[in-house]
C-alpha cells in the first residue's frame, strides 16, 4: 500500500539531505512507528507521502502509484492543524468532505465530531477552541473520506490521555496503513506494528514486529542516535 524506492529527498539550500536511499514497504493495515531523533527525517518521510514535497530521487508511491495523483487515499494529521480559524468545527470540516467529494458532507463531519466528543462544539469557532480541541478537529478532518492510508505526524500535539485514546480507537477501528511519528513512545508501541528507524535521513533499523516490551530496547537506540 506505501512504498519507498531509494527514496531521497532535499530542501532548498541544505548541503545535506533529509532522506537518503530509504527503502521501505508497508501493506494494507500496517501501522509503522517511525523513530528517530530530531533531524533523523521523520517529517520529511510523512511530507513526501502526503503529496506536499517532491523525492530529489527515488520513488514514494501509494497503492503503486505516485503520491500526488492519490492523495484522496490519505489522511494526514500533524501537529500543525492547518484549520481555519474564522470557520467553526462543522464549517471546516464540511469544508473538506465537500472538497472530497464526501457523500452528505453535513452529516459525516457531524458524525465524526461526534465520534471525537466535540459534537457540542459543532457550532463555535475554530479559534475558541482548546489546542487540543482543535487537534482533535484535525483527526476528525483526516478520517472525513475514509482514506486507507492514515499519516500521523506527532499528532500527540495538545491531546490528553483520553483524547489519545480516542485517537487509537479512530486509527484501529479499520484496517488502515498508518505511519506515525510521536515523542511518546510508549503510546506509539501501543499502536505500531511494525518500526523503522531513521538518522541523518538513513534507515538504520528495522523491526517487522513490536510491543511494548521493545521500549527499553528502542529507547537505548534513541539515546545512542541522538548522542552521536
């Protein structure tokens, strides 16, 4: 369902780049925690899959196809919201089922409002909701046209506990591919299946199965990366 081939990407004015021959591959309801420490290229991998950064070189295809010709297959949820604040909860996400194509776009956005415990909240302005409200609207924007393929950078961004755990519901509830990055990776074990490891733009690690019991383990490897 995702797949990188040598995958290298470079920003503007930067000697180095962000990602370097990555070679990855995810199928249809895998969900990969993707660590790193800061600067590994964990962003970049999610901007490239969601359509928003060109490969220098290499391939991200989704569904084996080029990223920017499928991008009703993807979800993406950052820690930036990217919601518009003079709209309400309802009207941003109207907004973007219409923008989908999503069929009853009123009755969708309502119903996902409802599904991360803002429908009370429907009416009121973006910009006088709570941080993690407004993230919690940012979900519910992802999940508006079901797409199969799910990008979650820090998504963590001002949520609590319960509204993680809503987020986990929403993400599992179907068999959807998912790469996620988060700082909490205890919350991340609970959720991947599988984890990559990025540093200085390279894949050094790889692990096809995962759980919490991997957290010492990944935690130490992180240490190591950073310090390095």
């Amino acid at each position: 369902m995702l797949r990188a081939e040598a995958l290298t990407a470079r920003y503007a004015g930067q000697a180095l780049p962000a990602l370097l021959d990555v070679d990855l591959e995810l199928g249809p309801g895998e969900r990969l925690l993707l660590l790193g420490p800061n600067g590994a290229g964990k962003s970049t991998f999610i901007r490239v899959f969601a359509g928003l950064m060109h490969a220098t070189r290499g391939r991200a295809l989704i569904d084996d196809q080029a990223t920017r010709a499928v991008r009703h297959l993807v979800g993406v949820v950052g820690h930036a919201t990217y919601l518009y604040d003079e709209l309400t909860a309802l009207e941003n996400l109207r907004f973007y089922a219409e923008l989908y194509r999503v069929p009853e776009p009123v009755r969708r956005a309502s119903a996902l409002l409802d599904r991360v415990g803002l429908l009370d909240r429907a009416g009121r302005r973006v910009d006088s909701l709570s941080r993690g409200q407004q993230q919690r609207v940012t979900i519910a924007r992802a999940l508006l046209h079901e797409p199969p393929v799910l990008l979650l950078d820090e998504p963590e961004t001002g949520l609590d506990v319960a509204a993680w755990e809503i987020l986990e519901r929403l993400v599992t509830d179907e068999p959807r591919t998912v790469v996620l990055t988060t700082h909490q990776l205890a919350a991340g074990l609970a959720l991947g299946t599988r984890v990559a490891v990025l540093a200085r733009g390279q894949l050094v690690h790889t692990q096809a199965s995962v759980g919490p019991a991997d957290a010492a383990a990944l935690a130490a490897l992180l240490q190591r990366l950073a310090a390095a």
